[in-house]
C-alpha cells in the first residue's frame, strides 16, 4: 500500500472512533420540557402584574382630599376630566414611543398659564399605568409650586441637592398614591439657571433616566419668556410640552417660544383652561 492509501485510511479510522454530536433535546425524557409549564404561567403573570412599589427612602405623606378637590388635582377630578388626561398621556407616549425616551419637560410662555397643575396632573396620570411609575421633579427653583398644589410642608429638594446641601432623597415625597413620587424644588434660588446647567444637575438626571428603565420622568420648569431654565433643561430633556393659555397666550409669545426652541425636542402644545 502507497503512503498516500496509508494516510487516507489511518485519517478515515480517526473520523470513526469520534463521537457523534449529541442533541441536547435528546438527553431529557420525553415528558420534561426544557422551561416547565408552571415556570412559562408564572412568568406570564408576574408579566401583567400592576408595579407596587415599597418606598423605603421616601416620605408618604397622605394628601387632603379636600385640598385636592379645590386645586383640581386630577385624583378627585371627574371622569370626564381624567379621561381627557389619559388621551395626553396617550398622545405623549406615542410621540416618545423610541427605547429609552423617558423625560418630559414641561413648560409655557408666561408665569400663570398652568404649566404646573398640568405636569402634576400629568404625572398622576401616568402613574395610573400598573406597567410604569413616574417621578416628578418640580425644576421650577425660582417659584416652585408642585408641593403647593399638594398641602406639602415647605422642605429641602432639588436646589438644596444641587448646592450639596442635602440628599436627593431628602427631597423625595410620596403623596399617597401607587407608583408616583414627587420631588420637590427645594429652597427658592435666583441663580437657577447656573444650578440646572451644572454638572451635579446632568449627573443626577442620567441617575433619574437610568436606575429604573419602567420610569418616566416629568419636569415642570419656569416660563420660556421670563427665565432662561427652559432653555437649559431643553438640552437634556427628551421631549417639550408647551402649556397653552386659551385667550391669554398671543399668537406672537407662542411664535417666539417656538423660536427660542427651535431645534428642540417640541413633541406638543396643549391648550389649558378653556371656558366651559
């Protein structure tokens, strides 16, 4: 026999004594699925579970109905009232509907059109979502008025973290309601608009975006005409709301609003307080 038969064959004889590749499906008996039925069910229902979150950094503060009731907060609004929300609510997800835009700010023209009513309500109804919970941050440091319109106590927040004067969850609130919290502006400050550009304000946003992929983050900011916070938070927010007064906002404040975001994340405007 040549060399080359010899080598053929001895490489042929190795070929057959390898084992042959084994099918994992196989190797298990017959009646034991490779995820157990009970395993798949289990999932699938935990999947459609409304969130329950536990605040064990948060102060819970139950809120007056009462006081609720006279600021139109939407947890005591009609029907009617909390289904209009809804559809913005609605309309603001299907214009942010890309991974991983979660943060709104909104805003107005002037000081006074219900910006903040606004993203409060908003933001309660979000939280109506069993798949979603919300922060609201109240960015307006020059005149903050969330925990207003909610019976809080005056207390540290956003401004007092940024100076480094206490921790974020000093400010964190929770009023009563499943899967929202509020945190506060904190102590009124002129220089607002230096605070909100600082580094410590983006490094704490990309904490507030990043921590919980199921949240969603809305700001209410001071007015676009008379400060310049709006401008800054634009840079860094992934859509802008503009509140709209019906027969107080010009045609010309809105058109320099536009402007002055032009270029900016604009998802909106909604008209606010119509005669009825």
């Amino acid at each position: 026999m040549s060399r080359l038969k010899k080598a053929l064959a001895k490489a042929k004889e190795a070929r057959d004594k390898q084992p042959e590749p084994v099918d994992a499906s196989k190797t298990r008996p017959a009646d034991v699925p490779l995820v157990r039925k009970e395993e798949k069910e289990e999932s699938r229902e935990l999947a459609h579970q409304p969130l329950k979150p536990e605040y064990t950094e948060t102060t819970v503060v139950m809120c007056d109905p009462e006081l609720l009731r006279r600021n139109k907060v939407i947890s005591v609004c009609t029907e009617d009232e909390a289904d209009r929300l809804k559809i913005l609510r609605t309309q603001i997800l299907n214009r942010m509907h890309d991974e991983g835009k979660n943060t709104l700010l909104v805003t107005s023209a002037n000081p006074g059109e219900g910006k903040s009513l606004t993203a409060l309500n908003l933001a309660i109804s979000f939280s109506h979502q069993f798949n979603k919970t919300v922060l609201l941050v109240d960015a307006n440091i020059k005149s903050p008025a969330i925990h207003k319109y909610l019976g809080l106590d005056d207390g540290p927040g956003l401004s007092d973290y940024l100076l480094d004067r206490a921790s974020i969850t000093d400010g964190l609130i929770n009023p009563g309601w499943e899967r929202i919290v509020v945190l506060r502006a904190g102590t009124p400050r002129t220089n607002s608009a230096e605070l909100l550009g600082s580094t410590r304000m983006q490094a704490i946003l990309s904490e507030m975006k990043e921590r919980y992929p199921e949240r969603f983050i809305i700001f209410d900011s001071s007015a676009v005409l008379t400060s310049a916070d709006p401008l800054v938070f634009a840079n860094l927010v992934d859509g802008i709301l503009i509140v709209v007064e019906a027969e107080r906002t010009t045609k010309e404040d809105l058109a320099k609003v536009m402007q002055m975001l032009q270029n900016k994340p604009i998802i909106g405007t909604v008209l606010n307080k119509l005669p009825e």
